[in-house]
C-alpha cells in the first residue's frame, strides 16, 4: 500500500486510536486479513468469522511486525477501532485510489472473469506496472485488499467484481470507481439467486452504469456477441466499444480455428491495425476472453502487434482453470476443477474434444450449483452434449445432479459402460485408476464446493509430468 500514517487511516475510516504511542507511524507494508501474511509495517484487518475471529491473533500479528490492527474492539495492542471493519476496509481502499492516479479497469460477466482479468493483467504489464485481483478475490473484501496492494509506481489496477445480487456490483464500483469498464457475458452462473437472465443482466450492467461520462474518459466495453450485454450501450454515458466475432465489433476475431492440441488461433482485428494470435490456452472460449483483453488493451494504448504478442505468450495465473498436465504414461489430465457453471462446462467439454482427437477421452464432472429451478435442465443438457461430443467416458461424479448429467447421457444414446454415476471423489478416483491407459485425455469439471480438484491431483502425484498451463 502507498505509505499512510496511522492516524490519518484513522481519519479515513473514521475510527478511533488505541495503543498507539505514535499516531505518525506509517503502514509500508500490506493490508492483509490472514495472520500468516503479517510483514513488517502492516496493517492487519480483524474480522470476525464464523470458526475465527481475527481479534484473537492481534497480538501475534503486532508481534511478528505489524504496524496496527483495525478492528471493531479495542485488543490490547496498536489498533484502529472502527464501527464496521468492512465499511472501514472500503472506505481506506476508496481513498487509496483516489490518491493513486492508477487507471481503474474493472470487469465482470458470468463465465470467463478470472481467466480474462488474467490475459488482461499479462497484457498491460508489458506497457506499465499493473496489479490485479489475484485469483477470484472478488467479493467486497477481495476487492479493496487487492485495490490497497497498489503502490506509488502502480500504473493500471485491473479489479475482477463477482456478485451474487442487484447492487453488489454498484457497491463495488463506489469503491474503487473505474475508468473502463468490462462485461463479458450474461449465463447462468448463479442464476437460482438472481432469479432470471434479466435479473443477472440488471447487475452486471451496474458496472456500466457508474462509469465516468466519454467527455470524462470513461470507456465501456461490451461483448457484441451477447445480446443482454450489448444491450448495456443505453445505461452508460461512457463511450462504448464492442467486441467479440460480429462484424460489427471494434476489436474482433477472424479466421478462428481450434488446433489439435484445443488452443485456439486467430486474426486480431482492432482499430489500429490486425495481428495473428496462436493462444497457449486451451479451449475456443479463450478466444472471447482474449478479444475483451485486446480492447482494453487498445483503448489504453498499445498497438495490435503487441497485444497479439502478449495475448500469445500469456498462460493462466489462477489454479484450476484448464490447467493441463501431461503424464509420462502420455496420459492428459485437465484440471478446471475450480468453478462450474452450464457456459463454461460446455466450453470445456469441446476443449475436451479437440484435444482427444484420435484418443479417448473421459469426462469427470459434478455438480453446477446456484442453478435453482434451471438445475435439472442444465444438468441433463451437458450430460447430453458428452454424448453429442463423443467424449468416451462420461463419470458424473456426487448426488442428485450427478445422477441428473448421467441420465441426460443414457437419454441422449449412452449405454454400456459409456456413462457411470459414482457417489464420491474417492470412488472417481479409484475408478480412473483402474481403467485409464496411455495416451487417454481426461477432464476434472465441477463447482467449488464438489472438491473434483483431487481428482485431478490424485491422477498426477507421484508423476513426473510437466504442468502444460499454469
């Protein structure tokens, strides 16, 4: 974080010092809620969970360097007691940016966020120091931790906003207010909570909503291929970009192909001129997220030339996300185990495809949460679109809506041992190790919760494989 004293933090968040023989001390180091990240010259910000309650560790963090604790109670050592630490986490983070100069680029969809805010931040840090929300850190914590981890030399803040309601985003974008805004797509990821695609797209495009007029250099960039999103052109007064494969699109993408090995290539069109992409990512999905990274790219100034370059050398940043192993054995294991959700399990599932060209492939799936009455219907679909994709093994893996994705399989014409429903990880895992042979390419595919991630891991400890995509 950018140096401030204790005592003007005080003021920010209007809290209260206690313990603090010098109010002028500074806070150099990180603004962390984990103990175990404490470095000299923190701040460490106490919350009260549902098993821990940060208060208890406050003289250990100040102990192993700490600065001060924020905290909702006095604790006996240098702290900065406030009403509500969350409000107090987002108000400092609110007056960090403000102070920083930084462009704020922000970015939400229903499927694709953390991947593109990756491709995004491997693609601005060539032009200048960038810093962006590690992992899917993107909630009302996440977010203004990762905001207060820019320093002075911080140039583009690239923040990923996850929501699970109308006005989450709109509280999120308060703040840390951003200059371009980014909507991918609207699915239906979460789609039980919200209630209806509308209701989804009445969220996201919350993010447009609060961005600075075009006159003020507010940039909106919007997917031209998804009608709900580019439908968010009359909520903003930003100047609008579109991308994606229309022809009406700004940035877009032409001659898209899927390479044997399932990563995508193509022609990057943008306004400053056209340059060819070959993507070390897997799935044609990829290629979306690429051509939402390239405009905002564009828009903060770097040529097609050296954003395809970019766009081409970039890998994943995050665990979990077709994250591709490859076996001594010759054996293919795709971990994107982290989330799931019915665009993204489908993206995968033809990821799957191209790479198993010639081999044979098994589908390791589970569930999609948060798809309330929708979950039946989606669950059914993609077990009918293994068949569809020929994948040769289809393992649903877990309770009902495992049973869901077997049974859309065995109606779409899966018979035989071509589809098996298994009750648990465990059993998953001992099934693929008694059945899979050289050359076989499997895919891991669930929501958080399920846990498939061990799958996936148990197929490649104790190799010597290499990990393709990180």
């Amino acid at each position: 974080m950018i140096a401030l004293s204790l005592a003007e933090i005080a003021s920010v968040v209007g809290g209260q010092t206690h313990d603090i023989p010098d109010p002028s001390v500074q806070v150099t180091g990180r603004v962390v809620r984990d103990s175990r990240e404490v470095e000299p010259g923190s701040l460490f910000v106490a919350f009260v969970g549902e098993r821990v309650d940060g208060h208890d560790f406050a003289a250990s963090v100040v102990e192993a360097g700490a600065a001060a604790v924020l905290a909702s109670r006095p604790v006996g050592v240098p702290a900065i007691v406030v009403d509500d630490v969350q409000t107090a986490l987002g108000a400092l983070a609110r007056h960090v940016v403000e102070r920083l100069g930084a462009t704020l680029v922000a970015l939400t969809g229903s499927a694709g966020k953390t991947s593109t805010k990756d491709l995004i931040a491997q693609v601005l840090q060539r032009k200048a120091p960038t810093v962006y929300t590690p992992g899917s850190l993107n909630n009302e914590i996440g977010l203004p931790l990762t905001a207060l981890s820019a320093t002075e030399e911080t140039r583009f803040l690239v923040l990923e906003m996850g929501a699970r309601g109308i006005g989450h985003i709109r509280y999120l974008a308060d703040l840390t207010p951003p200059k371009v805004g980014l909507v991918l797509n609207v699915g239906t990821a979460h789609i039980g909570e919200f209630g209806g695609r509308e209701q989804i797209a009445q969220a996201k495009g919350e993010l447009v909503e609060g961005l600075p007029s075009a006159e003020a250099g507010g940039v909106a960039i919007l997917n031209a291929d998804d009608p709900l999103v580019r439908a968010m052109a009359s909520r903003t007064k930003a100047r609008v970009i579109l991308f994606g494969e229309s022809g009406e699109a700004d940035v877009r993408a032409e001659n898209v192909t899927l390479m044997e090995s399932g990563q995508p290539a193509f022609r990057l069109h943008t306004p400053s001129g056209c340059s060819e992409v070959t993507m070390r990512l897997y799935g044609e999905h990829h290629v979306s997220n690429a051509l939402a990274a390239a405009a905002v790219a564009h828009e903060l100034g770097m040529s097609a030339d050296e954003i395809a370059t970019a766009l081409s050398e970039a890998g994943s940043l995050s665990r979990w996300r077709m994250e591709v192993t490859e076996r001594p054995d010759g054996v293919t294991v795709v971990n994107d185990a982290y989330n799931a959700n019915p665009e993204s399990m489908r993206a995968a599932l033809r990821a799957l495809a191209a790479m198993g060209k010639g081999r044979r492939t098994w589908a390791v799936l589970g569930q999609m949460a948060e798809l309330g009455d929708e979950a039946l219907a989606e669950h059914d679909a993609v077990g009918r679109l293994a068949v569809r994709l020929n994948v040769g093994k289809l393992v649903a893996v877990g309770g009902r809506e495992a049973s869901w994705l077997q049974l859309g399989a065995y109606n779409e014409g899966s018979w035989g041992e071509e589809s098996v429903h298994v009750s648990d990880t465990q059993a998953a895992i001992d099934l693929l190790r008694s059945q899979l042979r050289p050359g076989d390419v499997v895919l891991v595919k669930a929501s958080r919760s399920v846990g498939l991630e061990r799958v996936a891991e148990a197929l490649v400890e104790g190799t010597e494989g290499e990990v393709a995509v990180r």
